[in-house]
C-alpha cells in the first residue's frame, strides 16, 4: 500500500465526517418549526389581548394584566427569534473544502520481504531492523527514511497486510507474514540516490528479519530484475533534468 492510496482515504474519511457533520449536526435547522409556531401564539394572545381590553371595573379586579410587551411591542422573549435565527444563519455555514493531497505520483516503485519457511516477523524485531537501518516510525503509521531537513520521505515501509500501518503500542503482540518497502518520484533526492537507498536497507533488513526479498510483482529478487529498475530510474532522472 503507498503513501498515495493511504492519503486519498484518509481525506476521504475527513470529508466524510465533515458532511455528516454539516447535515446532520444542525440543531437549529431542526427548531424553525418551533419558533413559527411561537410566534403564532404570540399573535392570538395580541390579538385576545386587544379584544378583551376595557376599562377596568369592580367585576374586571381579578382579570390578568396582558403580558408584558418589550420595546418593539412584542410580548415576552426580547429578542429571542432573532438571536435563533442569527445562530441558524452561523452554523448553516458551509465547510470549507479541505485542500487536495496534491497530484499523484509519477511512478511508484516498491519491494517485498516474505518471511521464510511460513514464519512469521514479530513486532519487536521488525522495530529493531528498522531503527537500526535509519528509519523512523511517523506519519500514517508507518516508517520512513527522511533526508536531514526535509519532511518528504525518500522511501516508507508498511505492513504487507492489511490494513497497512503498524500499531505504536503493540510491538509486542505484532506480527505479520511481510513488509513492503516503497517509493514515490518525483522525491526528495534524484530517483538512482533514492533506489540506491531503499534497496541496501531492503537488503539489510531482509538479513534481520531472516526474510526473502521480492521484487514489485512478488518475484524472487534477481540481479537482472535490478538492472532493469536501475536504467528506470537513471532514464527518470535524465527526464527531470530536461529544460521543459
């Protein structure tokens, strides 16, 4: 799984929560009925009001004053519908649209390591491989190698099964039957420097974990396989020097 496919979900999930939110999370949309029907019971007291009005007798002692009216005339509540209405107006509001992810990469290159004889790699080991190869556990859940003073990574890797990321508490209790290592171009550094890297650490890791490298397609690494990926990535570099 790359860092792509793993970004588009999550501002999937985002905006759907933010959707539900602005459709569901309304309260006020749901209580305009109740101030129509407010203010028309405001309006036939007004109107009983001015019917029964006299001028006060011994037999009118008892009878109730009209209600109160506040500065407009208007019985009780002062200003009540309004602050409603202006609180409905604020929360109407639409969302604002969350920025893109950005454009999808231009290539995507990845390797495999398959736990040998149907073993397993635990959680504690995959942890020492990868911070003894440079790697850091981040963003989504999964590690990466980062040049010094830069946020964008040169390669990640993430559990080959899914849902892809790791637990940050669970390194005791993990396990899984492989990892995938991965990079996106354009990166960081020139695509050679970067396929370089990811390979030496794929290789390094594989001897830790006692794991078999594959490559792209879940076949058995080979040297012809790694020529061929090389010239890639020497051909993407000539590309992106050109002058467009």
């Amino acid at each position: 799984m790359d860092t792509s496919t793993l970004r588009w979900i999550l501002i999937g999930v985002g905006l759907v929560v933010v959707a539900s939110i602005f459709l569901f999370g309304n309260p006020e949309k749901q209580r305009k009925p109740k101030a129509s029907r407010r203010e028309k019971r405001r309006a036939k007291k007004r109107k009983a009001s001015a019917t029964l009005r006299r001028e006060p007798t011994l037999e009118g002692a008892g009878a109730e004053p009209p209600p109160a009216a506040d500065e407009d005339g208007e019985p009780g509540n002062q200003g009540e519908l309004a602050i409603e209405q202006s609180e409905s107006a604020q929360r109407r509001e639409p969302p604002k649209p969350r920025k893109p992810a950005g454009p999808p990469p231009d290539k995507i290159v990845s390797l495999f390591l398959l736990a040998r004889d149907n073993h397993v790699i635990n959680g504690a080991d995959l942890l020492h491989a990868t911070v003894s190869t440079g790697m850091e556990f981040g963003d989504m859940g999964i590690f990466h190698r980062r040049p010094e003073g830069s946020d964008q990574a040169v390669f990640s890797l993430a559990n080959a099964a899914k849902p892809g990321h790791f637990e940050r508490d669970a390194w005791n209790t993990f396990e899984t039957s492989g990892v995938a290592l991965f990079m996106t171009l354009p990166g960081p550094v020139y695509a050679l420097d970067a396929w370089d890297s990811m390979l030496a650490t794929a290789r390094r890791i594989g001897e830790i974990l006692n794991a078999e490298l594959l490559d792209d397609d879940h076949n058995p690494f080979t040297r012809q396989r790694e020529a061929q990926i090389r010239e890639q990535m020497r051909s993407y570099d000539r590309k992106k020097s050109q002058p467009t």
